[in-house]
C-alpha cells in the first residue's frame, strides 16, 4: 500500500481494513482493531470520524502496521496537522506534508540513485517543469539552463530512469505523479558534489552581478544548541518554500536558494587555571 497517495490517515487505515479483507474473507473490522491493539469501539470510531489519534496511538498503529520510517513519519504528520495540540504544531505538519508530495527526491532515492542526478542542473531542470510555459525540448532546456544541449538530453534520460519524471499521453515530459524523496547521506560524495556545484553556481552569480541577494552572518553559538539551530534554519527554508509554492503569481524564472552553516573559528578551550 503506497501510504503517501493518501491525504487523511484514516483513508490509510480503511484502505488496509478492506486489502486484509480481500485477501482473508473471515477477516473482520475485530480482527483489525486486535492486530492494531486497539479496542473493537476505539476503531470503529476512529474510522468514522468521531474520535481522534494522539501522536503516541499514530506511532503504535504505525509500528503495528510495520511502516517504514517515511511511511511513519507522513502517517504521523497527518495525524498531528489535523489532531496537533496547537495551531503552531498543526501548521508545522501540514508545511511538512506539503514538502513530501512536492520533493523532487525519490522515498527511496539513496546515495546510488542520487549519484545519477547529482550535478546541479537536474534538480533545476524539475523545477522549470513546474513553470506553466515550459519545453521540453533539450535545445530549450539547455538555453534556459546555460548547459549544452547534450547534458539537458541525458538529464531527461536520467529522470526518466528514476521515475522523477514520466512521458504523458502527448508524448511530453512532465513531473511524475509520485511521492519522492532523497533518504541518502548529506555526506555521501555525490552530495558534497552537488553541494560543491550550487556554491560554485553562486559565486559565478556574484562575479557577474547576477545575485539579486546576498546574507551572510558570524553567529557565536553554543555548540549544544546547533541541532536546534538546524531545525528551526529548515523550517523557516520550508516556510519560505511553501509561501513561494502558494504565489498566485504566474512563475517564469527559477531561482536557487542555498544555506550554508559552518564553522569557522574553533578557539582552543579556556584555561581554567
């Protein structure tokens, strides 16, 4: 069951119901609130609309049902954008279900399949896609991108290899209708290489007066407070995304956004003597 075609939790819950259904006839809604260790009425409530899910019964389910870590997690996050505690918590998960159905990454897109698509202009090929007035013919690509006209026509063969993006009935290129995302290492050489490509890209951008903006800022930090740093750094990134996603403005341009967070002094700690 593709978990991530789905918008409710509880269309995920009703859709094993009735495959455990198909395939054992004496199968019943009993036997699915046993399997999920829920209470026969718990259930029949809960698929009906008439209780919610905490996050603790979601991760239960989620286990019981043997999810893997990105089925658990969008499964999670459905529950939590329509049963979070605050406003603020259900925000968050929606901005994070938005960002799983627009990733342009494979569920299981690792360090292999990544390494096919690691130079940048494939990542910024997907989104010319999303612009209403694109080609997708390699001449046009490879303009629009400033790459030749070879790297766009094997760009397109890459895609279409990992599924990224599919032939339509009009015989044109156009972004898959799927869930995808890249699970690899940020470590992994091919994204050290991709992220060598984008900061190369940016510097070439100063150099010709071509970057509309440029930030950057020396952060003193305790070094136990990075992991919060980082998280609040990609929700606000996401935040940026999702407003940029719901422009009603026609898009014609792409733009690429990168954020670098690294150390650069590292004193020798204090004598306390």
């Amino acid at each position: 069951m593709d978990v991530f075609g789905f918008q409710d939790y509880r269309e995920i819950l009703r859709s094993e119901l009735a495959r455990r259904m198909k395939q054992n006839p004496r199968y019943s809604q009993g036997a699915f609130a046993r399997d999920l260790i829920l209470t026969p009425s718990r259930l029949s409530e809960i698929l009906h609309g008439k209780q919610g899910v905490s996050t603790k019964v979601a991760t239960q389910i989620a286990k019981n049902l043997k999810f893997s870590d990105n089925e658990r997690s969008y499964f999670l996050d459905l529950v939590e954008s329509q049963h979070g505690r605050s406003r603020l918590l259900r925000e968050a998960a929606r901005l994070r279900l938005h960002r799983y159905r627009r990733a342009p990454f494979a569920e299981k897109l690792g360090d292999d399949e990544f390494r096919l698509i690691s130079d940048w202009y494939h990542s910024a090929m997907l989104e010319l896609l999303r612009l209403p007035f694109h080609k997708t013919d390699p001449h046009w690509i490879a303009a629009s991108l400033r790459i030749t006209p070879e790297e766009a026509q094997d760009g397109i063969e890459r895609l279409l290899r990992l599924g990224l993006v599919a032939v339509d009935s009009q015989g044109d290129i156009r972004l898959a209708e799927v869930n995808q995302r890249f699970t690899g290492s940020m470590h992994s050489e091919s994204f050290q290489k991709y992220s060598r490509q984008i900061l190369l890209k940016a510097i070439d951008a100063v150099n010709q007066t071509r970057a509309d903006a440029s930030y950057s800022y020396m952060l003193g930090i305790a070094r136990n407070r990075l992991p919060q740093l980082l998280s609040i750094l990609k929700e606000s990134c996401d935040r940026l995304a999702e407003t940029l996603d719901q422009d009603q403005g026609e898009k014609d341009v792409v733009y690429c956004m990168a954020l670098q967070l690294f150390p650069i002094a590292e004193p020798p700690a204090r004598d306390l003597h």
